[in-house]
C-alpha cells in the first residue's frame, strides 16, 4: 500500500475537490458521499431528471444510468464502484460500466489491498456462487455466506450449501449441511455451522470457525477440524511468519486463547475475541472482559489497566508493532485510547485510530455536537469539519492526509488537506487554490 501511497500528491495545503454544496441543489435526491482512499474523488449516488439513478463523481455524471444503485464504495486503485441494477438485474459497475455478468442479486464487494482483483456474491434462480473480475466460479450452491478473499486478491473462499435443507427440518439440519468452498471448489467434510473464515498470509491456506454438534465448536485448518471440542470458539487467525492457527476458545467457564489446538493463554476471561497479530508476528492482542462489564485491551495475555464499561472495538496495531490502539464506551461517551491512555474527555462518536509508518504518531477522526474533528497524538487540530474520513499518513510519516468536507461558514467545499504532522497548520495553502 506504501508503494501506491508514495505517488499520491503530499503537497501540505488545501485544495477544493467538489463544489459539494452545489450538488444538493443539482439533484433532487443524494446519497451520503465517500472519498477515495487518496482524496482525489468525491462521489455520490444522485436521481437524474429521468427518474434513474447514477453516481456523480468530483461533479460528473457516470454515462451509463442505472434502475437502482447501492454499496458505492472506492477500490484500492481509486475507482468508483457500486453495484447497479437493470431491468430487475444486478452486477457490478466500476468507473460507470458494469460487468457482462447479471443476477438476481450481487454483494458484499472483497478487495485485496494491492491487487486488482474483485470478488462479489451473487445469487440466480435460488443458486450461489461468486465471481472473480466478472468470471463466475464453476460450481452453485444453495446458500453462500462469510466470502472471504486471500491478501492477493486471487483465491476467494465462502461457508456453502451444497446440499438441500429443507426449511425447518431441524433434524436435517443436525446431520450438517455446510462446508467451505475455495474458489467454487468445497472442501469434503460437512458441518452442523461454520462462521468467520481467515486466510494465511501467502493464501495457501484457510481456517474456520465451525461447530460440529449442536453443543461443540472448534476451528478447522485446511478442512482438518481441532481434536479438541470447546464451548465456544472466535473467529481464528495465522501467524503471519510461520503459520500456526490460533482462536479464542471457551472452556471451563472462561475464555482463552488456543493455538493449533493448544491453549495458549488460560480461560481466565469473561470474554475474549477480535484477537489480532502485530505484523512481524511477535504479539497477539485482543478485545478482552477481564471481569464482568469491564473491557480492554489485552496484549501477550496482560490487560491494559484501563476499563470501559459499554464496549471496545476497532483494535489495531501499529505497523512496527510496538503501539496498539482501539476505541471504547463508558456511560454513553467514546473514547480513543493509545497504548494504555485514554486521549481525551470523551466524544459523541470516535473511530479507529491510524498509526504512521514508523508508529511515531497516530491520529483517529472524532465527532462531538455534529461537528467532526481530527485527534492527531491525542490533541485535536485546529479546525473542525462538517463531515471527515479516516486521516492518512503519508509513507515518511512526515504528513497526514486530511479528507473532509469544510462548514457552510467556510464554503461546505470538499477539501483535500496535507498537513505537516510536527506542525499541523492549515495556513500553507497552494497559489490558485481555495
């Protein structure tokens, strides 16, 4: 991703995008916008004079008009897709034109980070399968859930149905009716439920959260279940480096961590899930209840000090792995919170934080009485927004790219902001530009 990044504009400055006010004149019905990773591209799905609908992108109109659009969203490489319906047809279009394949009903886009490659679901004349770049997997199947892509983009993986169950029929449900399907191709063995799926990090293979009775769970590598049966399992995760299986499991009454059917951390917690891998592969956190009602953020099986009553989510490690951060809910406020500290005072909503490169910095978007701001090291900039994305570092970690759509007192304009992150001040402005 750092590779793409390195050729997006790190001027520091302002520059306008979208005369966005203009568009809720323009047209007579507007979905919410989204930008494009890079800020280059603002774009929204709008009703044209004809009763159809489009997306309008930095102004202009896709050519081609659809019946219905839904799921705009912008692709790793920066272009605009939606899945579009016409004449009571599905698929997919990017950049305005759609696939050759049509169904009864398309979803839930997967993308890689740095590959081309797009997988959607798709259903037809009550059959399942999925689709790859507009190439369809060989195989149907009678339900398809929980697609899943590899890191580059080319193997796809979904929970299936292959054989028939009848509505209601609990005990034909018992006899366990699913399997996993890579790229269209099930696995041989069959179970009672099977959930979250993850892929190693080179794709070459594939775990998942199962159940294999109405009372036992346990995870599956490659189609080869755990011996052990637990009470409860989470979703499993690969090392990065070596590619052993880890998941949380449930067990005499608490939960811990297993790894290749081994525990790992003891069942010590009321609940632990969302576990995740630095990137080196050196640390494991996760989203933990060390007592009951109180969450945190547990790291190589030690709790933060730190307590939310409602929630945590949204953990991430920073990319050296030595910084973690998530975001939590006391008593109706959320909180950013950064290596064991709470940031501020409590907001009305907060996302996940965005660490540097280097894990020098870290900032995360935050709104408070309908006004969006950016945190950046704890502190929030000077200035606040009427709408925000997500902050970008820059791969130097120098900079920080700011998306955000400015208040009617200063134009309500789409802006793409850099600023300097060791001097966040939004005066350095290019000549010609708003």
């Amino acid at each position: 991703m750092h590779e793409q990044q390195e050729e997006w504009d790190w001027t520091p400055g302002q520059r306008t995008i979208g005369d966005f006010p203009a568009w809720r004149d323009r047209f007579s019905y507007m979905e919410e916008p989204y930008v494009s990773g890079d800020g280059e591209k603002i774009a929204a799905i709008v009703k044209t004079e004809d009763e159809t609908f489009t997306v309008c992108v930095n102004g202009t109109l896709w050519e081609n008009q659809y019946d219905k659009l839904w799921h705009l969203c912008f692709t790793p490489d920066q272009r605009a897709l939606a899945l579009v319906s016409d004449m009571a047809m599905w698929s997919v279009a990017i950049d305005g034109t759609a696939w050759e394949n049509w169904y009864e009903f398309v979803w839930k886009p997967c993308f890689a980070k740095n590959a081309p490659h797009i997988t959607v679901a798709a259903q037809k004349e009550l059959r399942y399968r999925a689709l790859t770049n507009d190439v369809p997997w060989e195989n149907e199947f009678f339900a398809l859930t929980h697609l899943t892509v590899s890191p580059d983009g080319k193997t796809a993986a979904a929970v299936v149905q292959d054989t028939w169950l009848p509505e209601a029929d609990i005990e034909k449900f018992q006899e366990s009716g699913f399997t996993v399907a890579i790229n269209g191709k099930p696995w041989e063995n069959h179970y009672v439920n099977i959930w979250e799926l993850a892929f190693s990090g080179n794709g070459a293979h594939l775990a998942a959260e199962l159940r294999t009775s109405l009372y036992d769970y346990t995870i599956a590598v490659d189609d080869q279940a755990w011996k052990k049966r637990y009470a409860g399992v989470w979703a499993p995760r690969f090392h990065p480096r070596d590619h052993s299986v880890t998941a949380p499991v449930r067990m005499a009454g608490g939960w811990g961590l297993a790894k290749n059917d081994e525990i790992l951390w003891d069942p010590k917690y009321v609940q632990l899930w969302h576990h995740m891998y630095s990137p080196d592969g050196s640390r494991i956190a996760a989203i933990t209840a060390p007592e009951y009602g109180k969450w945190t953020i547990t790291v190589d099986d030690r709790p933060w000090k730190i307590r939310f009553t409602e929630l945590v989510t949204d953990a991430v490690f920073s990319p050296a792995g030595d910084r973690v951060g998530c975001v939590g809910k006391t008593e109706g406020k959320w909180y950013v919170a950064v290596d064991d500290q709470i940031w501020d005072t409590g907001q009305d909503m907060a996302w996940q934080p965005v660490f540097s490169p280097d894990g020098a910095h870290a900032a995360a978007k935050v709104e408070k009485n309908g006004r969006f701001t950016i945190l950046l090291n704890g502190r929030p900039i000077d200035i606040t927004f009427a709408d925000a994305w997500q902050p970008v570092f820059s791969p130097d970690s120098r900079k920080l790219l700011l998306r955000a759509v400015l208040p009617q007192s200063r134009g309500g304009h789409y802006c793409r902001i850099v600023l300097n992150v060791d001097s966040p001040a939004l005066s350095e402005r290019r000549p010609g530009h708003a």
